[in-house]
C-alpha cells in the first residue's frame, strides 16, 4: 500500500493577559515536529495577525477565510495553545473548516509559573472545548490532557490523529460495491443500502453476468491481462494449478479491477459461489486477496457490511484488511479461537507465499476441478484490530477491539489460510456478536489502531459503536 504524506492546517491560539512571546517559539517547534515525523504542515502568514495567532472574532475570521482559500490542502487542524488562548476566535475560525481538528495544550513547568510565563493553556483547553460544544463542532484531545509538541507522547497523539484524518475524510462519502446478489442461503449477510447511504456509504450494485460478459471480452494479448498475470504469478504460488484456471483467474482480475475503477469503488464486497465455480471452474479468493493486498477492502459472500469496517481499517493502520470467520475453538483456552477464511487475506499479512488450490468444499459439492483459487496459508503473528457493522433499525452499528494473532500452531490439514486470535474476554465478545446478531465475519488489520477508529467513527461519522 502507498502511505500518502497528511497536511495539517496550524492554529495557534492567543489571549493577550498571557505571555504572548510563547507563540513564536510554538510555531518554529510544531513545525519542526510534523516535518521530522512526516507530515507537511500549512499555516497562516505570520504578519497576517498579532504573533501570527488567532485572538478574537476578527482574527477568527482571517483565519476561516485562509482555510477557504486552500480548501482541499490540509487533512486536518491542530489547535495548539501555547498559552491559555481565545475560544471566540476559535470557534470564528474553525466551525465550518470541514475536517477533523486536534486540540493540543502546552503544559505548564513547575519553575516557571509566574505571570510573566504561565502559560494556563491547562485551563484554556477548556473554554475551547466548552465553546465548541456549544457550537456542536467536533474535535478530537487525547489523554494527558496538556503534552509538549517535541515529546514522544505527542508523537503518538499526532500518528493518531493522522489515522483519525485519513477514516473521517476517506469515509465521509464513499462507495462500496456489492458484486453480485446475496447468496440465497446466506441471510447472515443482509444490509440495508439506505440506512448505508443516510452515512455517506453509496452502494453500487451489479449483476454478475456483467462480470461474466466482460471476462468473455478480455483479450489474453491486452497489455491489462499481461499485466495482471505477471502480477499474480508473483504473488503467490501456482503449482499444479492448470494454465486454462489461470487463465481465467487473471481474466476476472483484470474485470474486477476495471469494475473498481469504473464505479470508483472504495471498497467492496463479491458473491464468490457458487456461480463462479459453476461457469468459471474457479474461486475467486486469491484475486480477492490481491485486491486486499493494494489496499483496496474486498469483503467474501457479498458481506457489505464487513467491507466498510475493513475499509476504516485499512485506512487506519495503512496496512491491509482482511475478512475472516469466527471458526473454531482453539483447545479450552477461553480467550483464544481460530480465526479462517478460504484464501483471501492479503499476502502482506501472510507467514509466506500462499499455494494456490482447488477449493476443497466445491470438489466436495460439485467435483474435482471446480474451485481452483484458494491461497492457502497462514496468517502472520501480529497484534491486530478487529471490527464488524451491521444495519439495524436504520443505524449503521459496529463493534472493535484489539488482540493479537498468535504464534500457536494450526494442523496443517486445516485448509484455508488461518490464524489463531488471542482477545482479551474473548468469551463476553463472542457473546455480544451472537447475542446483538452480527455477521458470523469479521474485519481485522495488523496494529492496534482502534483508538483512532474508535474516535472517527463516533465523533466525526456519526456510526454506532461498541468497543469490545
């Protein structure tokens, strides 16, 4: 995946009962900071206010007309307080700024509280977040509650916030494309496109005979096919796989790759059987896979609901997605279980190269032959956040939690490509997925990133969420 550089619109704040020669010196040290980690920083001309900071309506507003003017250049806002600051200004400045916005406070030092060099930015903190309250403006703090910009703790409130960035903005509008209808047997993964739509989430539906029609029409000796099969021959392994399925696999990613890109998909979600394996002879996982591994959430079984949840993962730890199945008990360990699908995590989250074979389920349903798709592996031992939604009662609800894949041995019989997943209380989680009738999938990336997903989803979305 391509991690894409964030910009930050600057906002220094001002109260002229303060020392206001501390502004300065927060100007030079913020930037200094988001460069070193990064990011690209975009700030108001110094000359344009006292200090180059915002104190009042007036200031305020300078201040909202510089963000008009370089609308689409920042991804988000850092408030930052080096003294107690001005709430009016701020509210002036910021209420229609479209973006997530981070409110920081510098911390007072013990051997420096006089008038003279107190800053009270302890205490300011407060009058901004009041007002923006007031005002129904959203913004994000993290705990402690006052943090210099050069500490490490910032460091991490700043890659947070970058996370919080990129889910808020990517997932304001956004489409997901549901490839196929729902398998008739599985009720499990019903959606309600409206209830989607009333979040910003466009559905855009297609039949599956236009993905059969456009693979008829791909030519083996387009620079797109070459292309593609150079790209999966690499991607994984193909022993023993017949040419004409490789064929035919390239075939459906070079189709699924210009349906993409013709509905400007965000994410989505195919019906993976049982026509493909009918018509085509193939399973569509590794190239589900594939599409994962770019970045781009691919949800199985047409499970709409599980793609936008991979989606804000993905966004968030800048790492693949993939959607799995709540499978098996591992042993009697109450907090860990098997967590599997047939072949379409991404590769980047995979001990190793796959081995691509025939789906064992559809040669056991409809013969030898049929299925011949599967990356077969094993998921790589990482910390990991997981997360689900569903529609219900015309509300987008979600759950998220954190655990860890672990480095505890699966039979190797076991097909499919599978990991085992240790979540703390693991037995009150599954309880709440069965209980408040979620998918029997779910979504999950490598990190621990739920603080920032946590924090878009609920204050900038507007979604449903239990942390688990």
């Amino acid at each position: 995946m391509q991690k894409q550089t964030q910009t930050f619109a600057l906002y220094f704040g001002n109260r002229g009962f303060f020392p206001e020669a501390l502004i300065a010196a927060a100007r030079k040290e913020m930037i200094t900071v988001l460069h070193r980690l990064g990011y690209q920083s975009l700030l108001m001309d110094e000359t344009a206010t006292r200090y180059g900071a915002i104190e009042g309506t007036a200031d305020g507003v300078k201040y909202d007309q510089f963000l008009k003017a370089n609308r689409g250049k920042y991804d988000g806002v850092i408030l930052c307080l080096p003294n107690f600051g001005d709430e009016t200004g701020a509210i002036a400045a910021l209420q229609d700024c479209g973006v997530p916005i981070l409110i920081q406070a510098y911390p007072d030092e013990l051997d420096k509280m006089g008038f003279a060099v107190r800053r009270d930015a302890f205490c300011g903190k407060f009058s901004v977040m009041d007002v923006f309250c007031q005002y129904g403006l959203p913004f994000t703090t993290f705990q402690p509650h006052t943090v210099a910009p050069s500490s490490k703790t910032f460091e991490t409130h700043l890659h947070q916030f970058a996370a919080v960035c990129r889910i808020a903005n990517k997932m304001k509008r956004m489409i997901v494309g549901a490839i196929g209808a729902r398998t008739t047997a599985f009720k499990t993964v019903r959606f309600d496109e409206l209830t989607l739509q009333r979040y910003g989430i466009t559905t855009e539906a297609l039949d599956l005979s236009e993905v059969f029609l456009r693979i008829r029409d791909v030519k083996t000796n387009s620079d797109a096919f070459a292309a593609k099969a150079e790209k999966l021959k690499n991607y994984t392994r193909w022993t023993g796989v017949p040419p004409e399925k490789f064929e035919t696999l390239t075939k459906l990613g070079v189709v699924l790759d210009a349906i993409i890109a013709d509905y400007q998909m965000d994410c989505m979600a195919l019906r993976c059987w049982i026509e493909l394996e009918k018509e085509l002879g193939i399973s569509p996982c590794v190239i589900v896979s594939e599409i994962n591994d770019r970045g781009i959430a691919a949800a199985c079984e047409l499970d709409v609901c599980n793609a936008v949840p991979m989606h804000a993962l993905s966004l968030a730890a800048q790492r693949p997605a993939t959607c799995l199945d709540w499978n098996n008990n591992y042993g009697e360990d109450p907090d860990k279980c098997i967590l599997f699908h047939c072949g379409p995590v991404p590769q980047s989250l995979m001990t190793a190269k796959g081995q691509i074979v025939d789906h064992p389920m559809f040669a056991k349903a409809m013969g030898a032959g049929c299925g011949w798709g599967c990356n077969v592996g094993r998921i790589a031992p990482t910390p990991m956040t997981f997360a689900s939604s569903k529609t219900t009662d015309g509300k987008l609800w979600c759950y998220l939690g954190e655990g860890r894949i672990t480095e505890d041995k699966i039979a190797d019989d076991f097909f499919g490509c599978a990991g085992v997943a240790q979540i703390p209380n693991l037995q009150n989680v599954l309880e709440y997925v069965g209980h408040e009738g979620y998918r029997h999938h779910v979504g999950l990336t490598a990190g621990h990133v739920a603080p920032a997903v946590r924090e878009a989803f609920t204050k900038y979305l507007g979604y449903e969420l239990k942390t688990l």
